[in-house]
C-alpha cells in the first residue's frame, strides 16, 4: 500500500499518482494538467519571483481588481506551485529535487539545458528505478536517434508544424500555408506526452522499472498527418493545401444570417440524404456524376451541384441549416465562435463549463471543463491555478518533512 502523504484531494483514476513538472508555456506542463484532471497530484516548478512564462500569455481577464492570463486559468488548474531555483550545483535545491523525485511517480520536462542543470536521466533512475522521466522538445533527443545539430535546434509551436509538413497543409490553395491556431503543435505534443507518460506508467506498476519517454514536437504533429506520407512513399502524391476534393458536399458555406456552416456528406447514403433533405434533384445529380473521386466533383455538373449546395444555404439561416440537416442525419455544424459555444447548450447539457476560484485573483472563472468523461472514476477540478509559490510551504513540509526553520533559511538564500 502507498503510505505516502497527498496534499490533494482523492479523486479520478490516476488517484495515489504523483507527477513532478518543470518547465514552461503549454507543451510539458498540459501534458501534467491533462493527468492532474483525473486525479494526479502535480507539483509544477516555478522559478522564484518569475514564474512560469505562460502566466504573461495573453488574453488576459481582469478579476478582482488582478489581470490574469487567460490560458494560465485555464490550463493551470489543479497543480500545486513549488517556487525552486533548480540547479542542482546548489546543494539545498538539489535535496529538494532529489527528495521530490523519490517521491513520485512521473518527471515530466519541457526545459532546456538539463546538463547545465545538473539533471541527468542515469541519476534519477538511481534514485527511483520505477521513475518515469518524460522529455519534451522541439526535435527529440539525440539519445533516440536523430542528427544532433537537429536534436539541438529550439522550438516553438509553429518550427514543430512546419518541419512536420503539417504547415504546408494549412492554408488556402495557392496562398502561402497560415498556422493553425491555437499552439495546435504544442496541445499534440502534450497529449502525445500524456499517453507515453501513461504507457510507461503502467509498465513500471508491472515491471517495477521506469524509463525514458522522448517526446519531439515535430513528431507528435507528424502522427496528425493521416495518409500523406503512406501517398507520397507509394505513390509520389505530395499535394499539400487545397488538394483536389474527392466528395462533396464537404466544405464551409454562408447562410442567410451572415454565419458559417461546416457541411459534409461522404459516401453514396449520406450523400442521398442530403441533396433530398435540400430538395435537390438526385437523378440529375448522381453520386457518380457529381461526387464519386475528383473527376466527379471537378466536373461541370460537379461544380453546378456545388453552386446549389451554396445557394441553398445562402436561403436558410444556419440554424435552419443545422436543424434541416440534424434531420437527415447529414453532418452539419455552425461554425462557432467562443461566445457561441459558451451559449450552446448542447455545451451546457454535457457539463462542459465549470467555475472555480483562481487563486492569484481570489475570484471566480469559468472555463472548460473535465474532457473526456469516465462513468466511474471521473476527473475534476479541485482548485483554480496556483498563485506563484502557493503550496511551497505544504510541499516541503507533507513531503519532505522540512520544519518552519529550514524553510526560512532557504526563502533567504532565494532558492524558494
């Protein structure tokens, strides 16, 4: 049985899981965030007096009086802040980081300059073989392979989408690619991060035995690429933004109020269901004709069915669009903004928004909720984003056994 003490409350499936998370922005520390919703506890390192850089990431909301990073509300939640000057050449920061690493479960890190740091993988091991040490970086370790001026450039979200080739698909046909938003790389790599987090996990709870997960931005966007590799390895098909459409209806349309729908039919059943629930006459606009390949849809009666699809959706409102279509059960959706989703209330019936204190400002936020739900064991949020260095205190005493003397001490010499 695990005798070690928890500052959080019980919850979720990843209860009695303890994760270590050092770095900054969205990528690593997400990853954490991800695992602390269902119930991991997850102490994020900060830098004293400076923080973690995602708290100066806008949009900012004013609560209470105090400006507030939006994306730090958020994506911060259920994590306790640890304030820590991290290098281990100091020896006081170093018994806090090793006695921390003993303790948990997972090592999660998005820094730079580990060695520089002191932190070696081979060290921690020694101190907790069953650890679980995950590295997030632009372009993977060099330890996995790789060429190492490559292993060494930096990253941002967008170097990752590019050198992936999934920029190159973003984008209108004959204009240069645009990045899809937001931080869309760094939000795969985190999630790619969580899973071999997990994956790892759970060998170690059956070997005793952790290992090293290496996460590269630019692959965890590459598994977002479907087929385009598979098409050019066999077939030399590197067609990039605005390829030829193979069915139709399949695209984005005005309405009558000014709105956006996202329209598709593919496939001979759907596409029926469609052109009737449209009024549109499928004995002249054949499946065959009109949306079987790109011959099809580039044909002049391809491209006439097009200019009714466009027409007929330019005569109802998106709503009435969404509803028409719900009916014949043809895949339809407003295009929504953020307003528009926080008014859904297909949103709102799902739970999807909760309100809790942010612990910089002392006020209320609403945000995004638990995703996705468990039907025994479901995630929560249990407290806003931490204030900067919030629960030092609480993690060196629970954890570490530190006493209010030593604490002192270290808040003098500027480690916490």
């Amino acid at each position: 049985m695990d005798k070690r003490k928890f500052i959080i409350p019980e919850y979720g499936p990843l209860a009695g899981m303890r994760v270590i998370s050092a770095g900054s922005l969205i990528a690593g520390p997400f990853a954490a965030t991800m695992l602390a919703d269902f119930g991991a506890e997850v102490i994020h390192i900060e830098r004293p007096g400076v923080g973690d850089t995602m708290r100066a990431l806008g949009p900012f909301a004013e609560l209470n009086g105090t400006r507030v990073s939006a994306p730090w509300a958020q994506d911060a939640r259920n994590r306790l802040s640890l304030t820590l000057e991290l290098n281990l050449k100091r020896p006081e920061a170093k018994e806090i980081f090793y006695g921390l690493i003993r303790e948990s479960d997972i090592f999660i890190e998005n820094m730079v300059w580990l060695d520089k740091l002191g932190i070696r993988d081979g060290e921690l091991l020694e101190l907790n073989p069953a650890l679980v040490i995950v590295h997030v970086s632009g372009m993977g370790g060099e330890r996995f392979g790789g060429l190492a001026n490559v292993c060494s450039r930096a990253s941002y979200d967008m170097i990752g989408q590019a050198f992936s080739g999934w920029l190159n698909m973003q984008g209108p046909a004959g204009g240069d690619p645009v990045p899809s938003q937001p931080y869309t790389n760094d939000f795969a790599s985190a999630f790619a991060a969580a899973f071999g987090a997990l994956a790892a996990y759970a060998s170690a709870r059956r070997t005793g035995r952790g290992q090293v997960v290496d996460v590269a931005q630019f692959e965890a966007m590459a598994q977002y690429m479907c087929g385009s590799y598979a098409a050019y390895a066999a077939a030399g098909l590197d067609e990039g933004r605005g390829g030829a459409q193979a069915f139709q209806p399949y695209g984005i349309f005005r309405t009558k109020d000014g709105a956006l729908v996202a329209l598709g039919a593919f496939g001979p059943a759907v596409y029926s269901r469609c052109l009737a629930a449209m009024g549109l006459d499928e004995g002249y606009f054949s499946y065959a004709e009109c949306s079987d390949g790109p011959e099809a849809v580039g044909s002049a009666k391809g491209r006439e069915l097009d200019a009714g699809i466009a027409a007929w959706c330019l005569e109802h409102t998106a709503s009435e669009a969404e509803s028409a279509m719900e009916a014949a059960r043809v895949p339809c959706s407003r295009v929504n903004t953020a307003r528009d989703a926080y008014e859904n209330a297909h949103f709102r019936a799902r739970g999807d928004w909760v309100e809790y204190m942010d612990q910089t400002a002392k006020a209320p936020v609403e945000a995004f909720g638990i995703a996705p739900k468990l039907s025994a064991t479901p995630g929560r949020v249990w407290r806003g984003a931490p204030a900067l260095g919030q629960d030092t205190e609480a993690v060196l005493k629970t954890i570490l056994g530190y006493d209010d003397g030593k604490i002192a001490r270290l808040r003098e010499k500027k480690l916490i």
